[in-house]
C-alpha cells in the first residue's frame, strides 16, 4: 500500500510539473480586433502620409529583422513594441483632424487591451525577453530617436500596418475576424 501511495505521489508531482514546465513554454496569444483596424487605419494612413515630410525614411520598416524573431521572443517584442506606441507615439502625435484623432484613439485602446494580456502573461513567466528581442525593439527606439519628434510620431502612425500586420501573423491562434 505504501509503495502504491510512492507511485500515485510521483505522479502526481510529474503531471504538476511538466504542466507548469508546458505553461511557461506556451506563447501568450493575444486578441486583436482587426475588423476596428482594417476599417479605419486606411484612412489614417492616408491622412498622415499628406503630412509625412520623409518619405524615404522609416522606423519600422527597418525592422526586417521582426520576420526573424523566434517564437519565444513574439510576447517580448509585442509587449515593447506596443509599450512603444503607448508611451511615445500615440502621445506625441498632434493630430488637427478630430475623426482621424478618433479613429487613433480607438487603435489605442485596441493596443491598451492587448498589453493588460502581455502583462498577464509577463506575471506568470510566459514572456521572455532574448538579446536578439531587445536589439530588435532598441532600433525602433534609435530610429524614431533621430527625427523630430512629431515627426516620428507621424511616420510610426504611417507605418502601423507592418506592425499589425506582424501581430496578425504571430497571434493568428486568436485574432477576432
């Protein structure tokens, strides 16, 4: 009986943690509502690039490297780089037309929602952040650094579909249609 109570102990633990070992190497997924996106981003493109003064520069773009990111880099690189928009361009752009400040704004809560989710993932240790996803994030920084500032803001706003276009593929497992 004792040997029994050994072995269903043993197993016990072995199916906790190899769950636990299965939950921290799960990609956190997020949802993004890309019909919200898809219906106004258009528009705002268009809008901003009428203003964008550097038409051959980019802060994105550059980010040929996001194609490389491994898996287990996608909910760092996402969380950065939504922290990014929140924290720098959705703050520093200075936009004259109401409905196309509207239409950002709902793009902002869209990321806003997306980040409550990394974050819930980064407190159960399911968001790990490599060398290779900080540099990847870092020359978004540096590129958005050497212009002014409005300026960066307005050419990242232009540029927002390489990035959703990204989360879209990364985070395809729940993306609402």
């Amino acid at each position: 009986m004792k040997a029994q109570s050994i072995s269903y102990w043993l197993l016990g633990m072995a199916l906790v943690l190899g769950s636990a070992h299965t939950g921290s190497l799960r990609r956190c997924l997020i949802s993004v509502d890309r019909h919200l996106i898809e219906k106004s981003f258009p528009e705002i493109k268009r809008a901003l690039q009428t203003k964008d003064t550097f038409q051959n520069v980019t802060i994105l773009s550059a980010l040929e490297n996001l194609k490389s990111i491994k898996p287990v880099d996608v909910c760092c690189v996402t969380s950065h780089l939504l922290a990014f928009y929140r924290d720098r361009v959705f703050k520093d752009h200075q936009e004259t037309s109401h409905k196309v400040m509207r239409q950002i704004s709902g793009i902002a809560n869209s990321f806003l929602y997306m980040l409550k989710t990394l974050e819930q993932c980064q407190m159960h240790n399911q968001c790990h952040c490599s060398a290779e996803a900080t540099n990847a994030t870092r020359t978004v920084h540096d590129n958005y650094d050497q212009l002014e500032v409005s300026s960066a803001a307005l050419k990242s706003l232009g540029e927002l579909d390489i990035f959703l276009t990204w989360i879209d593929e990364n985070h395809r497992e729940t993306s609402a249609d």
